[in-house]
C-alpha cells in the first residue's frame, strides 16, 4: 500500500516537473521571439542620453524610400557600433546597416566610397552623404543631406557692423555657422554696400544686427529681395547710448519691417525674474511660445536674447515669443539701473520675436524679426539653452522645410563624479580591508564549526 502511495506520489511530482519544464521552455522561446522582433529599450539616464531626439524621429519618419547605412570598420569592432545603429533601425523599416571590413570586400568600400576605418555612408541609390562620426547629430545629418536636393544657402550680411561668422569670440557668429553647415546649409557673406542687389544664390539672408543704418540702396534691395519671394531674418538691437559706443540706431532699417507688420520700440527689456539671474537682468529669458510652427516644439526649453527691445506686431505678421511678466521697458536707462527707473516703467510681457509672410502663393515672401542680435552669438548658442534649435527651426520655416523642425540632439551632459579626499578614504577603507576581512572572518568561522 505504501509502495503504491509512493510511485503515485512520484508519478504526480514526475508530470509536475514535465509541465514546470515545458512552462520554462515555452516562456525562453516567447522571450526570445520578443527580443527578436521587438527590439525595445528603457533610457533611464537623467538627460536621455540613449534616446534619439525628435528631430531624428521626423527625419527617418519621413523616408519614402530605403537607405542603407554602410560601416566600414574592422569585423572584431562592429559591437561597440551597433546599439546607436540598432536605434536608427527600430525607427523606420527603411533604414538597412551594412558592416563591412574594408580589408575583407575592399570592393564595396571602393564602391562606396569609404577611404578609412571608421568611415559612415548614408546611401538612398541615388545620393550619398558622409557622416563624421558615431554620433547621433552626424548621422540624421548624413540622412538630412541625402535626403534634400542640394544644400541651401545662408547669407550674412556684412558691412555695418554687423556679428560676423569668423568672429570666434564671445559676439561673434562662428557657432550659429557651424550649426547651420551641419543641417544641410551653405554659409555666405554678402554686402549691400559695394553692390546694393542680394545674389540669387542667398535661400536666407541674415542681418545680424548692425550697428550703422543701412543707405537707402541697401534697404531697396532687402525690400526687393522679400517681396519677390526672398526669405530673411532681422536681428535688431536697443537703441542705447553706451560709453564707447552707440548701438541698435536703426531707424531705416526698423521702417523696412514695420512696413511688415512688426515694429521695433526704441526700448531695452529689463527681465527681472528668477531664470534672468543666470544672464544678467538685461538679457530676457523665453519659456513660453505661441503656436506658430516655429515655436510649436520648443514648449519648456529657455531660449536667452541678450540686449532685446521690443516689438510690436500687428497683421500680417505672428508672434512668436515674449518676455515674461516680471520684464520692464526701460528708455536708454543708465546704467546701473536703480529702482525709480523700474518704479516708473511700464511692465511686461513683450513681444520679442515675431514672423510674417509677405504676399500669397509660391512666390510668397517669409521674414522672422528678433529684438535682440546677441541671442544668436557664441556665449548664447554655447550655452544649455535652446537658441541654436529655435534659428535652426526659423531656417526650416523660411526655406519652407518645415518637416525638419525639431528639438534636436543634445551635447552628452558632462555627470562627473567629485570625490573628496575623505570620502576616498572611506571607500578604499570599505572596498579594500574591511569587505574582504568579513569574507575572510565568515570563511573561518563556518571552517571552525564544521571542524
């Protein structure tokens, strides 16, 4: 009777085991197809570091046709690739990676291109692009590039004191021109005083805040240039009348684009709330935009205009953004500012950026104007602000690519870790005598009680 009690038992543990076994085996075979088909991350790094921004979501979106990603690289090197190319091809159906050794198919890497270890190429069949590096603004660049008819270009305006693109210092330009270069725009210096006619192959002319009114030739032919369908951005500066010099006196310039819809007061804006702290109470903080399809994307990301005046904006131009309501308009204030001059000034929010499209139809005309010519230097656009997204997006807007406005990839935040000289101490203390000497002290003892 026993006996029989006992091979029953074993029978039931016996089909117990069989259906844990087929359970686990089932579950490993479910995981595996998952992982196979369903290739999904969680990015849970405090500046999403491993999470492909929006601008790369629209770019590989909006591809009609397949492209593949050639990387030439040694064979024993392919891993340390393949997680930010894994990203790309979970976006879109349309995108291929091909890893090829140079060493090993010498022909493709001739075919394609590729001249060193390392080399990326974008290749859509019909155009081929080089990304510059394993990195996230490269790469969408390469498919921007590949994916647009020829680079468009972006013209500065030179002559009047106007920000330049060589200059690298804390006013110059030269970080706004590497932005541009890296999203599929040409950058070009023109001036309108030895020939008062912008050159046909301007897409976008920016005046960068001048600090001479442009002559009446000059005026006629940015007139000329916008309504005939030209696309052009302002950047103006406050009229002040400081030590060494006087700035943003521009008043056949400011009648140009009030002609526009958008006027720019003779006033500097006075920002008095607690992100200013940062730049300096003179230099506006925005946090909040309206809902033109230039700014429709930038909610909860700061942009900085330095030295802003403000606008005023009526049809057919937009707002765009404004100052926030601890800012004041203050006329040619001495500096240091006191408090009677804020006492009497009148309160914000103002308009300091705003957009307008000149005429109808194809040959319709597209200007932004800004109260503020330092917002697109290198101190801002270096700075963990979003200027350099928000003129990126107004180019877009201007040269009507307006699927290519985005917030775009992040520099890798810097996160390191600050250890003082105690605090080294104590973990060499933790790590080095006291963790092994419990190991050492527990060994002993389960050895002494076994003994």
């Amino acid at each position: 009777m026993a006996s029989e009690f006992l091979k029953a038992r074993q029978t039931r543990y016996g089909a117990f085991v069989a259906v844990y076994l087929i359970v686990v085996i089932a579950i490993v075979i479910v995981a595996n197809w998952l992982a196979d088909h369903h290739n999904k991350t969680v990015d849970v790094t405090a500046n999403k570091q491993f999470t492909l921004s929006d601008e790369t979501k629209k770019v590989t979106g909006n591809l009609k046709k397949d492209v593949t990603i050639y990387y030439f690289e040694r064979s024993d090197a392919y891993d340390h690739a393949r997680d930010m190319f894994d990203r790309y091809r979970n976006l879109s159906t349309h995108i291929k990676v091909d890893y090829v050794d140079p060493e090993k198919k010498p022909d493709i890497a001739r075919i394609e291109g590729a001249r060193a270890m390392g080399d990326i190429i974008v290749d859509n069949g019909e155009k081929k692009e080089t990304a510059k590096g394993l990195t996230e603004e490269e790469l969408t660049g390469a498919l921007v590039r590949a994916s647009k008819n020829g680079a468009k270009t972006v013209c500065f305006v030179n002559g009047s004191g106007e920000h330049t693109l060589a200059d690298t210092d804390r006013d110059g330009y030269s970080t706004i021109k590497t932005a541009i270069e890296k999203n599929n725009y040409k950058t070009d210096t023109i001036s309108l005083i030895e020939k008062p006619e912008v050159p046909k192959t301007c897409s976008i002319v920016v005046v960068a805040g001048p600090k001479h009114d442009y002559l009446q030739p000059a005026i006629d032919a940015l007139k000329t240039y916008v309504t005939g369908g030209g696309r052009a951005i302002f950047n103006f500066d406050p009229v002040l009348n400081l030590p060494q010099e006087k700035m943003g006196d521009t008043p056949e310039l400011a009648a140009l684009v009030s002609g526009w819809g958008i006027t720019p007061n003779g006033d500097v804006i006075l920002d008095l709330s607690s992100a200013s702290r940062l730049f300096g109470q003179i230099s506006p903080v925005v946090g909040s935009y309206e809902q033109h399809p230039i700014v429709r994307v930038m909610q909860d990301n700061a942009t900085v205009y330095p030295l802003a005046r403000s606008l005023e904006v009526k049809p057919p131009a937009e707002k765009l953004f404004s100052s926030t309501n601890d800012s004041f308009s203050l006329t040619n204030p001495k500096l240091p500012i006191n408090d009677a001059e804020i006492a009497t000034a009148k309160k914000g929010p103002f308009v300091l950026g705003a957009a307008a499209t000149i005429g109808t139809g194809s040959n319709a005309g597209r200007i932004v104007v800004v109260g503020s010519s330092g917002w697109m230097a290198n101190s801002i656009m270096s700075a963990p602000v979003g200027n350099r997204d928000l003129a990126l997006n107004m180019m877009n807007w201007l040269t009507s690519d307006e699927d290519l406005i985005s917030i775009r990839p992040k520099e890798p935040e810097d996160r390191r870790l600050h250890v003082t000289g105690s605090a080294i101490r104590v973990i060499f203390l933790t790590s080095v005598v006291f963790l092994p000497l419990i190991v050492i002290v527990s060994g002993v003892s389960v050895w002494w009680k076994r003994r």
